[in-house]
C-alpha cells in the first residue's frame, strides 16, 4: 500500500494485520464507544507506563529495549494499582483505581 498506493477493503487489511477487528459500518460507533469504555476502565497509571514504554522501545535496540520493558513491568507490578487489580480479581468485583 506504501509504494504503490492501492487501496484494500477492511477485510483484507484484516488479513495482512492492519487491523486487528473489523465491523460492519454501521456497528462502527457502538464498536468504537465500546473500546472506548474498555480502555477508560483499566488503570490510567498502568495505560500510560505501557504508552511510554511502547513509544521508548521504538528508538532503542533490541536489549535496551528487554532492559526498559523490565524496568516498566517492574514500576508497574509495584504501583498500588496493581495490588488493586489483583484484589479486584480474586474477589470477583470492579476495580477502583487511583491512579498509583
């Protein structure tokens, strides 16, 4: 698509890995708010350590990357968010996340 600028269905960008889910058009919005809602309920200290260690990794080499996704698993594991999480689990019932 780069070079030569062909266009492909949502099907077929699906198939090449575009795209990781593909819906009809006109479950587009319910898909969308419905994702939307998923990311707003995980932990927003958790979202982000694993945005920025996305994003870092990019500019790094393959072992300061491994060294850098260990320090952020590690920073993550940490945080009282995860504590949370895991409570959260084992009693069967919503987190409350406070972001720490």
């Amino acid at each position: 698509m780069l070079l030569t600028g062909d266009a492909i269905d949502a099907g077929r960008a699906r198939e090449m890995g575009l795209v990781n889910r593909v819906v009809p058009a006109a479950a587009l919005d319910d898909a969308v708010d419905m994702l939307a809602r998923q990311i707003a309920g995980k932990s927003p200290l958790t979202l982000a350590i694993g945005k920025e260690a996305f994003y870092r990794q990019l500019e790094l080499g393959l072992a300061d990357a491994y060294d850098y996704a260990a320090a952020a698993m590690t920073t993550n594991m940490l945080a009282a968010d995860a504590a949370e999480g895991i409570d959260a689990f084992l009693a069967k019932r919503p987190p409350a996340w406070r972001g720490c």
